[in-house]
C-alpha cells in the first residue's frame, strides 16, 4: 500500500541551511537529520558535513532534504523530485516497472539500500524524477 507520495528537496551542500530555512519559513519541525559524517565517519573529510537525509514535519506532511551526493552533478530543475513512499517490496517492484516505461534515466535501479529494502532513483518519460523508497 502507498504510504505516502512526498516532496523531496536536493541541495548544492546547503543542506543544513535549508532545514533551517524551512523549520522557520514553513514553522516545520525536524523529525531526523544524518550527515554524512553520521553515516559514514570514514567518508572524505570534505563531504563529512554534507545532509544525507533530513525528515521535516510540516503541519503533518512529510519533507524531505539532502545535498546532492557529491558523485554526481548538481542540476537545478532535477532538484525537488516525488518521493513515493510504499511499505511493499512487491508494489515497490509494480511502481519500478511502470515508471521505468520509456524513463529518459535511471540513476539507481530498484535495489536494497542501507536504509530501504527496494529503492529506485529515475527521470520518467515526462522528465519527471522519482524516487520509489521501500519503509517496512
């Protein structure tokens, strides 16, 4: 079942900044927030202060925030994308399958992750990016 479908932010390693921003402009409260340090302390020192991920409740909805991952190039215009939150492996799996229908790209292909057992990153055949997140 859909969990939820959820607005997603990419930052050029303003990150933190932004939670900041939006806990004051929106009145938003910060649910989580990992650096990358956080999550990996032997990563780069350069990248240690970068947002890995930031959950924000604003007025019961879910935001998400991170910095781009330093690996790929920041795009402006590819920087807020749907996250579709579904709590199946199975309809994960249905979701990948009908978005990836003549996708422009798939950045990450449906897959375990260290924080979800079936996550996908792609551009959809209307130029819209989604990230589909497995949370059991």
């Amino acid at each position: 079942m859909v969990k939820s479908i959820e607005p997603y932010i990419v930052t050029d390693g303003c990150g933190q900044e932004a939670v900041t921003f939006y806990c004051e402009a929106l009145g938003a409260r910060v649910q989580s927030l990992l650096t990358w340090g956080e999550m990996d302390p032997d990563c780069p020192e350069e990248r240690k202060h970068l947002l890995l991920n930031a959950q924000l409740d604003v007025g019961g909805i879910r935001l998400q925030i991170s910095d781009e991952n330093p690996d790929y190039e920041y795009q402006a215009g590819r920087n807020v994308t749907i996250a579709l939150i579904t709590n199946s492996i199975e309809e994960a799996q249905m979701f990948y399958r009908g978005l990836t229908i003549n996708a422009k790209e798939i950045f990450l292909e449906l897959q375990e992750t260290f924080w979800s057992p079936a996550y996908a990153n792609l551009i959809d055949q209307f130029g819209v990016m989604w990230q589909i997140s497995t949370e059991e």
